[in-house]
C-alpha cells in the first residue's frame, strides 16, 4: 500500500479521518441492484453520501471485518442494513486502496477509500 495523507480528503472532513492499514477483510453494503452494476462495471464507484453524513465526500465506505463483527457494532450494521434497504449484498474486499478509518466517537468503525475498487479485489459477496 503506498502512503499516504488525509490532504487529499475534503478540508471540513480531515479532523475525522486517519490512515488506515490492514490485512484483514473489509465489509461494504450494497443494493442488489448496485451490485449488479458492480458486475457490468467492473468496479465500486466512490459515490457522495448526501444528504447523509460526511455529505460531499465522494468515498466507498466499509467495515473493518473484526470491528464489525464485535457485537456492538454487528447490531449497527444490521440496523443500518434493515433499515435502508431490503435485498442488501454484503461484500467482503482486499484492496490495496488508500484506506482511511473515522476518528469520530460512535463511527470508530467506518473505514472508507476515495479510489474506485476493482471487482477483482471482492472476495465474496453474500446476499443478506
């Protein structure tokens, strides 16, 4: 992974993120219809979250594989799953991608990229 520096993310949002490696499986949630998408593209496109949190920010958001599984953060996840979406695909990724991890209390275990991910780098998809 080359190095690099929160420069490159949005100035009103630098504060909340730092960079971030691991080896372990990143988990992205995604519409069955995007996902089909995914499989035409080629690739995750980052997309900007409006009107939601870090609104601007064009990035692919993640969990860390540990961090999400712990039991607090699992019930997030799920309740963040149920409640957008029916018919969700949860992907498990390795990328080499510049990764950055939330400094936010409460969203300690959001890890995003602002690089596009190759469908290569998705591992397994699951429906949920």
């Amino acid at each position: 992974m080359n190095s690099h520096s929160v420069n490159i993310i949005p100035e009103q949002y630098r504060n909340d993120w730092s960079p971030y490696k691991t080896d372990k499986f990143l988990i992205h949630c995604t519409k069955k219809e995007n996902w089909d998408e995914i499989q035409k593209t080629g690739f995750i496109e980052p997309r900007d979250p409006s009107p939601h949190h870090w609104a601007g920010m064009k990035a692919i958001y993640f969990f860390n594989e540990d961090n999400a599984l712990s039991p607090e953060n699992l019930q997030k996840m799920q309740a963040h799953e149920e409640k957008n979406h029916e018919g969700l695909v949860r992907l498990y990724i390795k990328t080499q991608n510049k990764l950055y991890k939330s400094n936010e209390a409460g969203r300690s275990f959001h890890i995003m990229t602002l690089d596009p991910i190759p469908l290569s780098e998705i591992v397994k998809s699951e429906k949920i």
